[in-house]
C-alpha cells in the first residue's frame, strides 16, 4: 500500500538528507518525493509517498518527530485529502502524427508548452491514474522525456 | 543564482539521500527537489533546485557522476528550457471573499479543487514568478495550508 506522508521542516543545511535518510534505512523506498518553501521561505514541507509495512511506517514516523528540524508530520493517507501531480512529456511528433497528439490532449485537458517540427511537450496535472493514463497514450508516439514532481497532497476541509 | 539541475539514477534505496547528502555535506542548500519516476519505473528523474558558487556546483555535479545509480546529469540552468511548478493553497473563503478569490483565480487561469463554507483550495502551475504572485495575492484573505512540489524542468526542443 502506498502512504502520502507531509511533513513541515525548518528550511535548513541536511534535513533532505536527513529525512531521506530515515526512510531508506529502514528499507522503505520512496516512490516520490517534493520539497519545495511555503508562504514562510524558512519552512519547507515535503510530500512523500512510501510503500511499505504499515507498522514499521509508525515507528518512522514517530522518529522523525524527534528529528530536530522537523516541525510536524502528517499521514495524510488516514485523513481526507485531495492528491496532485505536475507531468511534463516531450513526444516525437513528426507530419501528421501532432493532430493525434492534440486530440489526446483536449480530451486530458492538457497543455502543450513547446512545439517544434519533430516534438512536442505537453503539461498536465491530475492524480496518479489520469497521468499514468496518459503516458500510456503517449508510448506509441514515442516518448524522448518525461518529467514528474511526484504527488503533492493538501487535507481536504477547512480544519 | 540559482541552479536547475536533473539527475537520471537508478530506483534503488539510498539514493536520493546519497544524492541529497552531497550537496548538503558541501553547504549547498537545496531550495527544491522533486524526485519521481519515469516511463520506465527502474528509473526515476530528480530536479534540483539549489543556490550557490558555480565552481563548487561543477564539482558536486563531478561527484554526482561518480555515484554508482547516477545515470545521467544536466546542469539545465545551461540550456534552453522550460520550467514548471505546480502548488495548492488553502486560502480561508468566509462571505462575500470567495467572489473576489474566484476573480484572481479566473485571472491567473487557476483552478478551485475543493471548497467548502470556510475555506478554497486553489490549484495552479506555472513559473516561479507566476506561482509567487498568486501567492502574495492570496496572503491578504490567510493562507491555511500551502504545498509546492517545486520546479521540474525539460530541455527546449527535440534534441
């Protein structure tokens, strides 16, 4: 099962590295991670989304509680919440090939960002299956790169 | 000044602290990151984010290419390229506000991802630019939450 964990972090030297840390030495993967500054530039909050043993989760989780830079620790996976990803996808997209393109991205409600005679770059957002859905569209063109900020994730309501 | 840098590696353990860790054991601070896969799931794509004397950036960049999972590095700050960040904010919305939030977020091509009697939450993406003045935009009505996934690149054009 996957975990959306956030967690509130003074913005400082190694608390990445530090986080990050915790995780693999437990043998967690972490299949995504953002951090990125909030409306405070000396606080950042970091979404990140683990596999792994729910039990062995709690005790991580409880750790990094302790851990001096880190502010506060949600598991937004028992809470209501709505989840996002940003995906950038450069495809080839030679002669007729960019009207099939620009059809699948109306219908996604994407947007194409940069276009040039043989490629064209779409940008989209939505949750993990509406971006996994559209790679999948855009295999047979050929994908040169593909870019994602992994999921964010915000509690729903106003609590 | 800042740096865009992305960073090819093998989905294994350790990694992103492995990585994270050289920039922070050199006094580098990373302003975001954002790591998640690609199409191909054993391999997942980093865009960093980070500040800092371009000498020591060439050198950290050296070691990164040295890591045993590193497969690829692009000092994108380099090329021609396109940049994107995707944030939600929770704004609170009593009475008459939610008009006024409606009409910036018209303006700004944003979307309304949940609302309820108290609060908005707004989804956008953008440019650094773009994303800051939305948010400075929406302190006056008090942010409650805000996450940013932070800034994911893709070299211009079909090289």
């Amino acid at each position: 099962m996957k975990h959306t964990i956030s967690v509130l972090v003074e913005n400082r030297f190694g608390v990445l590295a530090r986080v990050s840390g915790l995780f693999s030495g437990r043998g967690f993967n972490i299949d995504s991670l953002c951090v990125g500054e909030t409306d405070d530039p000396t606080v950042s909050r970091m979404t990140i989304v683990v596999r792994g043993d729910e039990r062995v989760l709690e005790q991580i989780i409880k750790q990094l509680r302790k851990l001096i830079d880190v502010i506060k620790v949600s598991n937004l996976t028992k809470e209501e919440h709505v989840e996002r990803e940003l995906v950038l996808i450069k495809v080839s997209a030679m002669n007729k090939k960019r009207a099939e393109i620009m059809e699948i991205v109306n219908i996604f409600r994407a947007k194409i960002i940069d276009v040039d005679h043989q490629i064209v770059t779409i940008e989209m957002t939505g949750d993990e299956d509406k971006i996994s859905a559209l790679i999948e569209l855009m295999k047979p063109f050929g994908i040169k790169e593909l870019v994602r900020t992994g999921r964010i994730a915000i509690s729903r309501g106003g609590r």
